[in-house]
C-alpha cells in the first residue's frame, strides 16, 4: 500500500527541482539566448522538470548545450497553474468547512 504522503513529497519534490533549476539560470542571468548557458541536471527529478519545462517553452536550448530561461513563458506557465488550483482550494475549503459545520 502507498503511503498517502508519497505524492505529497514527489510534489515538493519537483517544486524544488523547478525552483533550483530557474534559480540557476537567474544567477548566471541566462534570460535571452545571447546569454545562454550550460545545465547539467543534478538528479533525475531535476532531469525529469527540465524535460518538462523544455516542452512547454520555460527553457529554450541556444545550441550546444547551452539553454536560456523565458521569463514571459514561465510567467504564462505560472498563470496558468494559479487558474487551476486557486478554484480548487476554495471549494476544498468550502467543503471541508461545510463538513465540519454538519459534524458540530
């Protein structure tokens, strides 16, 4: 039986390996393909969100290994996020406070 905490912590888990990889090109200021650098994931998780945020246009390779971050793509990738799970955490709150004013 799987635990109830496992997705939980493959969800932190990849939220952290997107913010490390984003972190590592802000350092370095690797924001146009001019300023292009190279990435090397560190784990599989991180290998994993890079894969992903290459499809969805976050990360653009420039040639030879070297990638560059699109802020705008990221933002729009962010927006997109809020859109879904915004709605479902307040019905989740709306739920879960309807299920205790029942249970009181």
């Amino acid at each position: 039986m799987i635990s109830s905490s496992v997705p939980v912590t493959i969800g932190a888990l990849a939220v952290r390996a997107r913010r490390n990889i984003r972190a590592h090109f802000f350092a370095q200021h690797a924001v146009t393909a001019d300023e292009a650098v190279p990435f090397v994931p560190q784990r599989r998780i991180e290998q994993t969100q890079f894969e992903r945020m290459l499809r969805a246009g976050i990360v653009h390779e420039a040639g030879a290994g070297r990638y560059w971050f699109d802020i705008p793509a990221w933002q729009k990738d962010q927006n997109r996020r809020r859109a879904i799970l915004v709605p479902l955490v307040i019905a989740l709150c709306v739920l879960a406070a309807g299920l205790i004013t029942l249970l009181y």
